[in-house]
C-alpha cells in the first residue's frame, strides 16, 4: 500500500513569518519615493516568497496580509493628508487584502510544481518563471479591478533611478517586474539546491542578473527639437484651499509674465490651472487667448469641462485666436477623487465623506494627442500616467514628445508628488521620448528619453521652464510588446498552475 509524500513544510515557521512580511512591506514601501532605495524591492521579494514556500492557503493568506496592509499603508499614506484616515485605511485594506488573496497562488505554485515537473531544470527555471508570472498577474489584477484599478504598486516603477530601468525600453515596465521577481526566485531555488556546489548550473541567475544590468536602451531616432515652457503657479488648487474668483488663472498668469517675449512654440499649464469652463465662460477664454497672444505661442490648459449632462476633466490646446478645437478628456477619472462609483452604497457608510465629491467626471473616449504645428505631442492627465494603454497609445498614434499635466495640490508635504514623478521618468525611458511633467505646486520636471532630467521647479513655489525639448520617433520594444507580454504572463502563469496542479494531483 502506497502513501503520498507528506506537503512539505514551511520554510519559515509561522511565528517567524509574520515579521518577516512586515519587514518585506517595509523594504518594498522604502524602495518607492520618497525614500526610493530601488534596491530594497529585491530582498523584499525574496523575504516575501520565503515565507510563502510550504505554508497552506490559510497561512499565506495572513502572510499576504502582513505584506499587504504594512506596504500599502506606508505607499498610499498621502491619501489622509486632508481627507483623514477613511480613505487611507479603505483602498490599504482593499489593496493589500487582494495582494493577500492573490499571493495565495504563489504558495500553491510553490507546493505543486515540484511535483509536476521535477528535476534541476524546471526548479530553476520553469518554477521561478511561473513565480514571476504570477507575480505580474496580480499586479495586473489588481491594477484593472475594482472600479478600473490602481496599477500603482507596480513593482517596475521602483526602477526609475537604477540601472536597470533601460530594460523596460525592451519589455515594457510589466517585462522589467518579470524579471527582477524571476531573477530572485532563481537565487532562491539556486541555494535551496545548493548549486553553488556546480557552477554551471549559475548561469541562469548570472544571465538575468546581466540581462537586469547591462541592458542599453532601446534605440529611437531625435528628430530635432520644440521649444517647451512650462508654468507651475502653485495657486490655491486643493480641495480645501480657500480661493477667491480667478484666483487659478491668476497664479499661472503671473508666474507666466518672466517668459513673455521669449522665443516659445508650445506652453504648457497644469491640470486644474484655470477656474472655470473656458467654453461656456467668455471670461476665462479672453484671459487664455490674452495669454496665448502675450507668449505667441498656443496654451495647452485644463479644467473640467461640461458637455450636456455630462462633466469631462479636459485638456484643450488654446489658440491665439481664442478657438481650441483640440482637446483631450482624462480617460480614468480616480474613484472617490473625480466620481463615485455605486453612490448609495457608499454614502450610506460615510455621508460626510461621500458628500465632498458633488461632481461626476465621464471617462473620456478621445486620443490622448495633440498637434502643434505639425508635432504630435502625447497627452496625460495626472493618475492616468500610470495606465499603459493611455501612454502607448499616444506614442503609437505618433507623438514624438510627452507631456503629463498633474495636480498634486491635494498631498502637499507628502511623497505623492515624488512617486508620480518617478513614473513620469520610467514613462520616458520605456516609450524612448522627453517628458514634461508640469504640477500645480510641484515637483515639476523636464525628462530626457534616457530619464535624466533637464530641469525642475521645486514643490511649493511658483515658477516656470523653459527649454529646446528633444523631440523623437520610432517605437521601443516595450511599446510594442507590452500588451503581449501582459496578457502571456497573466494567462501563461495561471495555466501552468492549472498543469502543475493536474499533474502533481496524478502523481
């Protein structure tokens, strides 16, 4: 009579694990912006995976849970800057207890694969593979549901001041994630079956650890330059701030006056940088078309924008002669923030809260581009940096420069402002192409198509840039390949689970 081998035992008792996921929130929090020591996301992974090797569903569960809330909460703490903790502790929770969920596959992948397919070469690198890939389909899961997502945690985006960041010019920001939690699952297996004793058997690890490290972009072709200014006002732009009739308008003119009679052929204000629909008040338009007469050059601008019944977060490329025929509407308005989804529900568990959020912006439909004089400028309203369709879009349908327009009025004295504009950096350095990424109240900065920055307005203080931005064509790899890579790694990671589960249950 035949028995079937016993499940293996954790590697890390319980007791044990609990710290060590809060140590690994704690590096991987570290390792975004403000503190943004990239390095940390490498033995946050790995502390992680440890203490989910051998436990039971139930076990990871708590374990994911500890790594969730503890990263999450310390990653999106500039939520309660004004608002106080209830939003803060509702999208940790929600966040970090889908992480919690999602992380259970990974314990599963870990018992059943060795059984599926055993011998050196699956356990170095068919498992840490299926890892990775798992890895990448929660990311994926949780950055497209609830409510459209929040794909802010990505663990690409830690990369944006490390070498290894030109690798997401050749696989897009999801490819980079692959391979960082790829190459530290190998590390894992390599020493669990104490390979350093053959060293042959390392040159899987040293080849990702090469691949991670000596990367070079991918090339694009400079196709001259235009001549970019744009104006951080630092109004009063806040939810809470007091401000008094045109007091939006007045701040971005002001801080726009040092650049009159400069030579400009594009400027460029924030979002939220005018008070009121230029479109159904005559008032604001002759303040923009003033401007726009005064620099000679067209104003790319945004506020919200009415059409019917319906409210749009706009952006609208202002002409000298008062018209505006291009604009382009934020495509993922932030729940809570623009709209609130399921009203009543929410209403009812906090009024006061659900009350602040009167108006309902619209996702919009139109392409995230515009042209200038014949120079396809890409297009970004604040959060949606952080969504690839959007980017590549944009850089797909022919822009040779990118321009993101945020306001971060909101968290003031946080690290909100630090994290996007480190995505704003990888969005340069995966799409080969100079960035302008202008706030409201900072930080603002002018990024070359390598991620090194040009120029940059401190937060809290008014002031403008102005300079030759080098214009670019042709489309990386990670353009290219990103929604393949995706959806390979989200349905290729959950089919072989499925494999591996089939085949260790036969064996």
């Amino acid at each position: 009579m035949s028995h079937s081998p016993a499940r293996p035992r954790p590697l890390v008792p319980l007791w044990a694990a609990m710290p060590a996921a809060a140590a690994s929130g704690l590096m991987m929090a570290l390792a975004y912006p403000g503190a943004a020591v990239w390095i940390l996301a490498f033995p946050a992974v790995a502390l992680l995976l440890l203490t989910l090797i051998g436990r039971r569903a139930g076990g990871a569960l708590l374990v994911g849970a500890v790594y969730g809330l503890i990263m999450f909460g310390i990653l999106v703490s500039f939520t309660s800057r004004y608002l106080g903790p209830i939003p803060w502790a509702a999208l940790t929770v929600v966040e970090g207890g889908l992480t919690a969920v999602a992380l259970i596959l990974t314990t599963l992948a870990y018992r059943w694969l060795p059984k599926a397919f055993p011998g050196t070469t699956a356990r170095l690198v068919l498992l840490p593979a299926i890892v990775a890939a798992i890895w990448i389909g929660r990311e994926l899961f949780i950055g497209n549901w609830p409510y459209g997502g929040f794909p802010w945690a990505r663990i690409g985006m830690t990369q944006a001041e490390s070498p290894l960041a030109p690798v997401s010019s050749w696989i897009g920001v999801t490819g980079l994630g692959f391979v960082m939690v790829m190459l530290v699952a190998v590390i894992i297996e390599t020493t669990r079956m104490r390979m350093w004793r053959r060293p042959l058997r390392l040159i899987v690890p040293v080849a990702l650890t090469a691949v991670l490290l000596f990367t070079p972009l991918f090339p694009t072709t400079a196709n001259g330059s235009m001549r970019i200014a744009a104006v951080q006002g630092n109004g009063p732009n806040g939810y809470f701030d007091q401000r008094e009739a045109f007091s939006l308008i007045d701040a971005q003119t002001e801080a726009t006056e040092a650049l009159y009679g400069e030579d400009v052929d594009l400027l460029v204000w924030p979002e939220g940088s005018i008070d009121a629909d230029p479109f159904e008040y005559d008032t604001v338009a002759r303040r923009m078309t003033q401007v726009a007469n005064r620099i000679d050059a067209p104003l790319l601008a945004n506020t919200a924008t009415g059409r019917g019944d319906l409210f749009f977060n706009t952006s609208m490329l202002w002409q000298q002669d008062g018209t505006a025929e291009q604009i382009h509407d934020k495509r993922h308005p932030v729940p809570f923030g623009e709209y609130v989804p399921d009203r009543e529900f929410y209403n009812a568990l906090a009024p006061d809260l659900i009350g602040l959020i009167g108006r309902e912006y619209t996702p919009g439909e139109n392409p995230p581009i515009v042209d200038v004089d014949g120079i396809a400028v890409g297009l970004a309203i604040c959060f949606d940096v952080i969504y690839d369709d959007l980017v590549h879009e944009s850089i797909e349908e022919g822009a040779q420069v990118l321009v993101f327009q945020t306001n971060n009025a909101d968290f003031r004295g946080t690290d909100e402002n630090l994290q996007q504009l480190a995505f704003a950096r990888m969005r340069a350095i995966e799409t080969g192409r100079s960035v302008v990424n202008i706030s409201t109240v900072g930080t603002s900065q002018i990024i070359r198509a390598d991620g090194s920055t040009v120029t940059s307005l401190d937060a809290d203080e008014a002031g403008a840039m102005l300079e030759d931005v080098e214009l670019r064509t042709g489309l990386t790899a990670g353009v290219v390949l990103t929604p393949w890579i995706q959806q390979l790694l989200l349905w290729g990671g959950l089919g072989a689970l499925l494999i591996g589960w089939w085949r260790a249950r036969g064996r």
